[in-house]
C-alpha cells in the first residue's frame, strides 16, 4: 500500500535531457531510484572527458562492454587525427563500436526504456543525447522438444519465450523477404513486444487489416503469454471453441503462414497463435502431412468418430438406456440391466458424478508434481474404477461409458480442442436427461448452428464443409496425396 | 445474449411441449423376451410372457450359490392383448416392456380359432418389436414351451430364432405374417414346434394359416415338405439332401449351398399353367454307395437320381396342396399377380377354387460342384 501511495518519480519523462551530465545524472538516478539493479558507472577519459555508463546489471553482456567499450576507450583514449568530430557519442558510434547497434535518443523516457531492455546508456558532458547500445545479453531457456504437440515425426523443435529466437525459426523456415513481421509494444507496463508474422502476397489483406486494427486497440497494462492477445483480439468471447490456433512448433506455424494465416507471435511466450482457424484445424496432428497419406486418411476418421464419440457417448448412453431401451439390441440391454439391479441413483446421476470424477482427476493430473503425479492414477483407477461399482454405488457400464468418452476426448490431437468437448458434454447430459434422444439432437443442432455461426476473423469456422468448397472438403476427409491434392 | 436466451427458451418450450417424458430408468422396466398366446376352453386369451431377470444374468454381482433365474413366467387371461396385458402387470413390479419381445408363440387351440383378432396390438402399438419371429406350437400350448428350460440361451425365446436359422432357413418373422396376409396371393406358412419335455420344444415342420378366413390354421407340413416349401418360396438358405441309390440302397447326401427357384406361370388360352423350377449347387458330404463322383458316368447317375428324388417330393407336396389342403401354399398366386396383373383381376376372387385344378410342372435340378475330398466310398 505504502508502495503504491508513493509517487514514483516526479520528474516528468518526457523531458528532453540537458547539456549538463550532472543534471542529466540527476535526474536518471531519480528515475530509477531504489533500482538496486540499475548501475551507474562514472567513466573520466584523459583527465577531461566525463562519460557516464548507465546499464542494468544481469541483462547486458560485461564481456563486450569490457573488451570493445571500456578499454578501448580508458587506454587508448579518443583517437586521434580522424576527421572533425562533433561529439563523443558520433565518435563511439561511428568509430570505435563498430559491431553494435546503436542509437540515439533525446529523452528520458526513452532513455529509461532502452536500458531497462538490456541496453548500455552512454551520456557525455555536454551533449544532450544519450547513446544507446545493445550489448543485452539475459539467460534464456534453450531450445527444447515441444512438450504439449509431440509428433512422431517432424522437427524437435519447439518455441521458447524469447521472441527473436521464435522468429529466427519462422525466418530459417521461411527463405523470402515476403516473410513479413510487423512489431508492436503492448501493455502498459509489460512493453510486450508482439510480433504479426505474415507472408506478403499470400495473406488476405482485408484480413490482415482487420488484425492489425484489433492489435492496436488491445489496451493491456501487461501481456504475459500469447493468451492475453487472443482473448483481446477474439471475435467473440462466448464460444466454447477456440478461434486461433495456438501452436508451440515452427513448423506448424510455418504451415499456417504458408496457407496465408497471420501469425501472432508475443514475447515471453512460447506460443505462437495462428489465425484464424478453422474446426478442421482442431482435428490435425503436427504430423499429419509428414506421414504417408493413407494412415492419415485412417487416422483422421478415428479423430472425427472419437471427437463426435467425445461429445456424444454419455449423453446417447443416457437417452437410449432410460428413453428408449427399444434401440438397444436385446441382449445388450439384458446385461446393462442386470448391471444396474443394484444401483441407487438414477442413470443421468451416475454419469454426472462419474464424469465429475473424472473432470477433477484429470485436472488433477495437471497441476500435481511428477513425483506424486502416479498416486492419482491409482487412486482414480481404484476408488472410481473398481471400488465403486463393487460397493454397488456406481453401476459397471458407466464406468465404461464415461472413461471411454474420456479417452475419446484425448484423442483429439490439439489439447485445447478437446476442452469444448469435454464441455459440452454437460449440457448435452442434463438434456438428454430431461428429454431423451430429442434432447440431444436439440443440444447437436444448437451446437452445429453455433459452429456455423462463427467466422473468426471473417473466415467460417467449418469451412471448407460449411460452406462447401468441394475441393478442399475433399481434403479433409481424405488427406489426399499432395499432388492430386494440388491438382483439385 | 438476449437473442441466445430466447432462442434456447423456445427450444426448452418446443422440447417440453412434445410430451417426451417418459423416462423410465431400466430397473423400471420389465423386458418381455416372449409371449405366448393360448386360447383356452371357455374362449378366453391367455397371454403368457416370459419376462428376464436382469439379475440373473448380470455375472459380476452374483457372487457365490444364490444365483438367480434368469427368466420368470407370468400368464394372465383378457379379453384381449392388453386387457390380460393389464393383469400381468399386476403380477409384476416393473412395468411391462414389449419392445424386446423376440418370439410370439401360437398355441395349438389359438390357431385353430383364428389369430386375426388379436394381432392388431403387434403392430399398432409403437413400442412392439416387429421383428419377433413367430411360430405356432403343434398339438400343444404356448404356455407349456415358454416355461420349459432351455439349453444354451438364458431364455428359450431367443433360441427360437436361432433354431431357424441352424435348420438353414429365414427366420420368420412377425413383420413376414404381416406380408404374407396382406399379400394378394400368398398363405402364411409360418414354422412350427412341439412342446418337447427334455429339449423344451423339437422343430415340426410349418403350420399352414388361411388368411381369407381369419388367419385359421388348416393343417401342417412335416419338416421336410415344409423344406421344400421354403425352398420354392425362398424361404431356405440351406439344405441336405439324402437318397438312396442302386440295388441296396446305399445313401448318398448332398448339402446344397446356393438354392434358386423360379415360378413362371404361362397363359395357355387364359389358362395359367405354372412351371415351377428349382435349382440347387452343393458339395456330396457323404457316400456309403460304390459310386465314385470324380467320374462323369458316376456324376451323371448321382446328380439323376438327386433330382429326380427331389423333383418326387417336391409333386408329392404340390399334389397335397392341391388336393388335401386345397390351398396355395407355394405363394403361386402372388406370382400370377406380378407376372399377368390384369388376368389376376378376373382369377382372384375364385382363385381357390382355380389353384386345386392348376397344372403344375415341378423340375429339379440338383449339381454338385465338391465330391468331397476323397473319390469312391471305401
């Protein structure tokens, strides 16, 4: 509270800074008061020249600023008979930093930002501009295996939270000057920098607009992962389905860019949005165009049949045993009967709890550490598997219903798709409680209509189905191989 | 929003309004697995169903000597379907389910006074199953078959069906009787069984019903007419044939796979004649005689002699329908009717007085394809 009630500094930032280093010293040592981190290092060359190094310690590489800044300058001093030099901040530039950027700023506050970026802030005596030079150099997480996509083909390469590695990956990919990616500084106190990567000629420029609008207008006080820019920029915010992509993998990122997609790429986040996207999208696997054609085509079908199964299984399971026992074959409803003789709550109750049960299992998984990760497996595996349906609380085939639903939706390549289903399970449940199989069909027809009613960034969510592009549908369904593929 | 809102408040309306309350969890149910209808002295229906104990089958939680039945019988008398339908129910604490029925049974008396009467239920009713195969029970009651303990299934109901299609034939069902009743000139030939006091029940052939006069039984074919009976209607899927051949009548049996038959009917100055051929390919499964099939002369003699023994049976059978039972049993009307609709107009209201006197040619041509895998018997 105390903190906040302060005033952080009062000097007003957007002051131009002076000739004098004492003042300019001054009022930069106010900026950055109780900055512990912030150094301020007092340079005297040949007796008369007074340099002022200001950096912030931990983010600036001391190798260089030692070897190519410091000594050239305390041992060998200003050199000597190379022209006329106006100042000594065009003399570092121009000759004695000759591998770094640079550049040069007139005010504070621009002073300020640079040097909390890992930048080395050199002022003179008696110039009003500050000379900044990017010797930042911060730990950074290497490059690792992507750990949310794995594929069983491809690149082991994944994003990491550094931006400028993210986009030397697209870059490495993608050899063309067409590759384009605009920057942009969000958030208040973040600066994220946000990076729309976009290959010029193929991406729709309507859309790219309509992006880039939607960019400018976030007003964030931070971005800390690329989710914050997708819920500013989503078309809508009431949609149990996602609508960008959001991917981990160069490769899939290329692909999308390669499409014409517009990538999002945010600074301290490994994850790179892809938009827009489409349903079919949810249901790809990295791997999908690196594997033969005819497994893919297999694979797919088993996605489509687990994604509906995901969706559908418990809630069917509900209206066909206690709405309509007539569409169960005889001898399967026999069994399911005698399995539930002894159940105590009524069927839709069952598979509530069970799914319950299984919804907190699995979001326990999630967040317990590796090592106690294993205990609720088996405690799940125990308690709700077996245990329950011998103590005669849970009937046997709701345990097979919902686990099979559960696994079902786990099939679904992309993690985040499978939530909307996993979601909508419930719904579609109390539904098919009340009503039966007409309550499920009400609760499919809801779902398809809103499905069909969102077109994220202008582009429909089921196309190429819905609306039909009979070319592309084609490849949906069947992963055709790339040259027939390309001849449709 | 709002216009989400309202939208899923008109479909909860839409949805409420249709009436589809009817959850019932299926503990609450009790599933008929077969019914049984009888007719009894004094004129009244006697329905007897035969309704599964989901806990005698449900393995897991039987645990230990206290297994239960997997069936109960419960029979009742009504005036009609559901009026005895009504009194089961009283015996019973689930309410009764019909749409799993597997087996209508016809009691022997039930047949004789007529089915017409009571078969509406069947198919007006939404909740009851079509596909129930249904038979009649030969000298005997429904009651006593449903009751009786069968061998593999859980309940005898389900065997029913299976039984047919062992006996390589189409499993009849109720839907078929409906077919066959309504059709312009087919009888309903629908299987028979006998009350057996071991097995339960033993197949018995066909009972042929009349469906111009109230669905009446007329009489039965044994098992093997009503084998060829199927075979001209296309009814038999598969069969074995055995006949004996030369001087000490050694046998010989053929299994024939693919079974054809043709029914051409030709006018012969508005006359029709009716030229019945049937066709059969099989493998020889079994020759006690001195023939060997791998050679022509031998093949030739079999395949003869097959086929003239067949073509016998098969007049014998034409014969019977024609002057015992005086009734079209082969469907032959109904074939007159696709082939010459116009003269069926006129042959039809007196077509059973026409079928005793039709000419009838029956040809029957029995090959085989497999000798089997040695030549001559040893």
């Amino acid at each position: 509270m105390n903190s906040a009630n302060q005033k952080p500094t009062n000097i007003d930032p957007n002051l131009p800074l002076s000739r004098h280093l004492v003042d300019n010293e001054h009022m930069l040592k106010t900026m950055f008061e109780r900055c512990s981190d912030v150094i301020f290092r007092d340079v005297t060359l040949q007796g008369d020249t007074k340099l002022l190094f200001i950096y912030v310690d931990g983010m600036i590489d001391k190798d260089i600023i030692q070897s190519v800044i410091l000594k050239p300058l305390i041992y060998e001093g200003i050199p000597q008979g190379v022209g006329p030099i106006d100042s000594i901040a065009q003399m570092c530039d121009q000759q004695l930093f000759a591998v770094l950027q640079t550049k040069k700023v007139n005010t504070f506050r621009d002073a300020a930002d640079d040097i909390l970026k890992g930048h080395l802030a050199i002022l003179a005596d008696g110039e009003p501009t500050v000379l900044l030079t990017d010797v930042s150099d911060y730990e950074t997480r290497s490059i690792e295996e992507p750990s949310t996509e794995s594929a069983l083909r491809g690149t082991r390469e994944s994003f990491t939270e550094s931006l400028r590695t993210n986009t030397t990956m697209l870059r490495r990919i993608i050899v063309t000057p067409n590759l384009k990616m605009e920057s942009y500084n969000i958030g208040k106190l973040t600066q994220t920098e946000v990076v729309l990567a976009y290959i010029d000629g193929l991406v729709s420029t309507s859309m790219l607009d309509e992006i880039r609008s939607r960019v400018e207008r976030i007003d964030l006080q931070g971005v800390l992962e690329s989710g914050y820019i997708e819920e500013s920029i989503e078309d809508t915010h009431y949609s149990p389905f996602p609508q960008m992509l959001s991917s981990e993998r160069p490769d899939v990122v290329s692909a999308g860019l390669m499409e014409g997609r517009v990538a999002v790429l945010v600074n301290g986040s490994p994850i790179t949005l892809v938009v827009p996207m489409t349903f079919w999208d949810g249901l790809q696997a990295p791997d999908d165009y690196y594997e033969r054609f005819m497994y893919i085509t297999m694979n797919r079908w088993i996605r489509y049949l687990f994604a509906l199964f995901a969706i559908l299984f418990p809630s069917v399971y509900i209206a066909l045993t206690t709405y309509h026992p007539e569409m169960v074959p005889p001898k399967l409803m026999l069994s399911i009967t005698g399995l539930r003789e002894q159940a105590p709550f009524p069927t839709v109750i069952e598979v509530f709890i069970m799914e319950f049960m299984f919804e907190g299992l699995r979001e326990a998984g999630i967040r317990l550490p590796q090592q106690i990760g294993p205990l609720v497996s088996i405690v799940g595996a125990l308690v709700i598997g077996q245990a329950a349906v011998q103590a005669g609380i849970i009937s046997a085939p709701i345990v097979i219903v919902v686990s099979a639903a559960g696994i079902s939706s786990f099939v679904i390549p992309r993690y985040r798709f499978g939530y909307p289903m996993r979601m909508l399970r419930f719904p579609l449940l109390v539904l098919s409680g009340i009503f039966g199989l007409f309550g499920t069909a009400i609760g499919m027809i809801a779902i398809l209509s809103h499905l069909i009613h969102l077109t994220p960034f202008g582009s429909p969510y089921l196309q190429p189905v819905a609306p039909t592009k009979k070319n592309r549908a084609k490849n949906v369904f069947l992963r055709l191989p790339r040259k027939r593929a390309s001849k449709s | 929003m709002k216009k989400i809102l309202l939208i899923f408040c008109l479909l909860f309306l839409s949805a409420s309004s249709t009436g589809c309350w009817n959850l019932k969890e299926p503990n609450q149910r009790a599933f008929i697995i077969g019914v049984g209808m009888d007719m009894t002295e004094d004129k009244e229906l006697e329905i007897s169903s035969e309704v599964a104990v989901p806990a005698g089958l449900g393995s897991s939680q039987v645990t230990g000597a206290g297994k239960k039945n997997t069936y109960t019988v419960v029979s009742a008398k009504g005036k009609d379907f559901m009026d005895a339908g009504q009194r089961l129910q009283a015996e019973l604490s689930r309410s009764l389910f019909y749409a799993h029925r597997q087996t209508i049974l016809i009691g022997h008396h039930m047949a004789e006074v007529g089915l017409d009467k009571y078969l509406d239920m069947i198919f007006r009713n939404p909740k009851s199953e079509l596909r129930s195969v249904i038979l009649v029970v030969k000298d005997g009651t429904a009651k006593e078959v449903i009751k009786a303990e069968p061998t593999f299934d859980p309940f005898i109901s389900t065997t029913l069906g299976s039984q047919q299609s062992a006996l390589g034939m189409k499993p009849y069902y109720y839907r078929m009787l409906l077919c066959d009743a309504f059709s312009e000139g087919t009888q309903p030939i629908v299987p028979a069984i006998t009350a057996d006091p071991s097995r339960g029940y033993v197949y018995a052939g066909s009972a042929i019903l009349d469906k111009d006069h109230g669905i009446k039984l007329v009489g039965y074919l044994n098992p093997e007419e009503s084998m060829y009976d199927n075979w001209i209607m296309g009814k038999q899927k598969n069969l074995t044939f055995t006949t004996s051949i030369g001087k000490r009548n050694e046998t010989i049996s053929i299994a024939v796979q693919s079974l054809k038959h043709r029914t051409r009917i030709k006018m012969v100055k508005h006359r029709p004649q009716i030229y019945i051929s049937l066709h059969g390919i099989g493998s020889i499964v079994e020759n006690n005689s001195s023939l060997d099939p791998s050679r022509e002369d031998d093949l030739k003699t079999i395949q003869t002699k097959l086929s003239q023994e067949a073509e016998k049976k098969v007049r014998k059978l034409v014969d019977k329908a024609q002057h015992q039972y005086k009734i079209d049993i082969f469907g032959i009307g109904e074939h007159v009717h696709r082939q010459h609709p116009e003269i069926w107009k006129t042959l039809k209201p007196h077509w059973r007085e026409t079928f005793p006197e039709l000419p009838i040619t029956v040809s029957v041509h029995l090959r085989y394809r497999d000798p089997g895998q040695t030549n001559s018997s040893l």
